[in-house]
C-alpha cells in the first residue's frame, strides 16, 4: 500500500446482509472495498486478479463450512504475502487461533464477529492487521486462560508475567502494554524475556529470530495447551 493511499480490502462472507455492514462500514471509514466474495473458490479468485492490502473473511463458508477462512489465508499468506489477513468468527476457537499463527507470524487477525458493533475495535483491527500486526480477540485470550491445562507451562509464570502474555496475545507492542499496566518499557522488556525463558523458547540471540517472531512464539506455545 502506497503512503496515504487508501486501504484495499477483500471482503469474504456468505451472509449478504453482514458483507453489505461491512462494506459500508469500511468505506465510510476511508477504505476501498476493491473485492467482495461468498465462498473459498470465490475469494481466492478475487484475491488472486487483484490482491488487496487485506482480507476480511469469515471462518466458515461454503463449500463446507468448516474451515474456509483458515484455508484462504494459508493460499493467500503462501500467494500474496503482503496480503493481511483478518479472520472473523462466531466463537472463540484455540485451536483455529494456533493454525492461524502457524501460518502467519504479521499481519494477521482473528477476532470475533461481534466486534463489527464495536465499530472503533473492529476498524483499529483491521488497521492494525493490514499494518503488519498480529492481533488475536481479547475475548478469545481470556477464554484461554480460564480453561484447564494439563502440565500448564503458565504455572511458571508470575501474574504480572500473564498479564503481559494476555496483551502480547492481543497484538499490543511492548511500549502499549508499558502504558497500559504503568510499567517502563525496560520493565516490560524484562518481563517478556522472562516469559520466554519460562516458556523454554529460544532467545533472541541464540535463534537469530526477531521480538516480534519470538512473541508469536509465546502465544503459540500457550494456545497449544488448550485442550482442542
């Protein structure tokens, strides 16, 4: 996306009455729906004759209603890799979160439905998301850390240390979740080490991975305790 240029956005949702909300949401936001489609076949078509700056779908569509959205963004992800990709769902799955982060590391989002009505969340995701951010509903990382875990590794970690992780999950950066908790940026920056190290992740200098790539990490490896 050139700078100041309008955001492009794909829209793929098989109830035309909620695709309808979101196209007008979003263009009277300042976006440009440049594609819209009710299907898998359909959206990767459409993504693949003019590829957008980000993909808002539904995570079950025809033909089956199973996974459609999850399967678009591996195609889209493997096809366009500057394409953003925000997932949309009726209930707070782990186990579709983890294959979404195990796709894609930026750029992507899986947020619930009902954000829509919060027009200021839903649009700050979108933004957010096309912007190469990862975000993960706040709805979603809550109902995580309320589920029982056998051998939970977030037993290692202090309260302080989970409530950083919770913000890590919803996408927020270091000097975000510093703001938020009245933390220093360094006091963050501790934390998140910590929790890395809790999580027996590699550092940043023995893996030669990136902060960002190492946060997608933590969320991984506490998703992928939730029973599925």
């Amino acid at each position: 996306m050139s700078l100041g240029a309008a955001l492009r956005v794909v829209i793929a949702e098989d109830s035309g009455l909620l695709r309808e909300l979101l196209v007008r949401l979003l263009t009277e936001h300042g976006m440009v729906v440049c594609g819209q489609a009710s299907s898998l076949p359909e959206l990767l078509a459409t993504v693949a004759a003019d590829p957008p700056d980000l993909v808002v779908s539904d995570i079950r569509m025809p033909p089956t209603f199973r996974d459609e959205g999850i399967e678009a963004a591996a195609q889209i992800r493997a096809r366009h890799p500057a394409t953003g990709l925000l997932i949309l769902t009726h209930y707070p799955e782990a186990a579709y979160a983890v294959r979404l982060l195990e796709i894609a590391d930026r750029a992507v989002g899986y947020i619930v439905k009902d954000r829509v009505q919060d027009t200021a969340r839903f649009l700050e995701a979108a933004r957010r998301v096309a912007a190469g951010e990862t975000v993960i509903d706040s709805q979603v990382v809550q109902e995580m850390f309320h589920r029982p875990r056998p051998a939970d590794p977030l037993d290692r970690l202090a309260p302080s240390e989970r409530r950083i992780l919770a913000l890590i999950a919803e996408g927020h950066s270091n000097s975000a979740i510093a703001t938020r908790l009245s933390y220093s940026v360094k006091t963050v920056e501790k934390r998140v080490t910590s929790i890395g190290q809790a999580l027996g992740l590699p550092s940043v200098e023995d893996d030669g991975r990136s902060d960002v790539n190492l946060r997608v990490l933590a969320v991984l490896a506490y998703l992928r305790q939730t029973p599925r």
